[in-house]
C-alpha cells in the first residue's frame, strides 16, 4: 500500500503517549527501540522549564498514593476548569 510515495507496513503500528514525562524515557523508550516502534510524545508546554508538578501527582500527594489514584480517574473526566479548582482546594 502507498501513503504520500511511501509504502506502508502490512500491520502499522503508532504509539502515541499523553503528557509524557521521562518515564517514558526511562521505561519505554528501549523497548520502542528494540521493536522499532514509532511513538509520538504529547508535552505539556506549561510545565516546561518549570519544577511544576503534574497535576495527577498533586492530587496523590495531597491525598496519599492509593486515595489519590483512584480520584485521579475521576478527576481525568472533569472539565479543566473544574480540575484546577479542585486541586487549588486541596493546597489551602
């Protein structure tokens, strides 16, 4: 099959990870590599060059690591705006 002159594998694969950080580094990247992978890594240019925390790591330090995973998945499906402020009441 061609795309654009290229020929495309018979089963592509793209990874693509959200709101990387370097663990994706750290643990992903030898095995992309040694599988020849491709992946695409989304950043959250807010935070870069900034000692800013992920906002799911507030959420676990303010709460402690298994109550905060669990909000986690529930704050993931609340509009932005509503994360922000939640989080903001947390700190106070």
């Amino acid at each position: 099959m061609l795309f654009n002159n290229c020929i495309i594998p018979e089963n592509p694969v793209l990874i693509t990870f959200d709101d990387s950080d370097i663990s994706v580094y750290n643990n992903g990247f030898s095995v992309l590599k040694k599988h020849d992978i491709p992946a695409i890594l989304l950043v959250i240019t807010d935070l870069i060059v900034t000692k800013k925390p992920f906002w799911w790591n507030e959420i676990k330090y303010y709460l402690d690591e298994v109550n905060g995973n669990k909000k986690v998945w529930e704050v993931k499906k609340w509009p932005n705006k509503d994360r922000e402020l939640y989080i903001e009441n947390l700190i106070i």
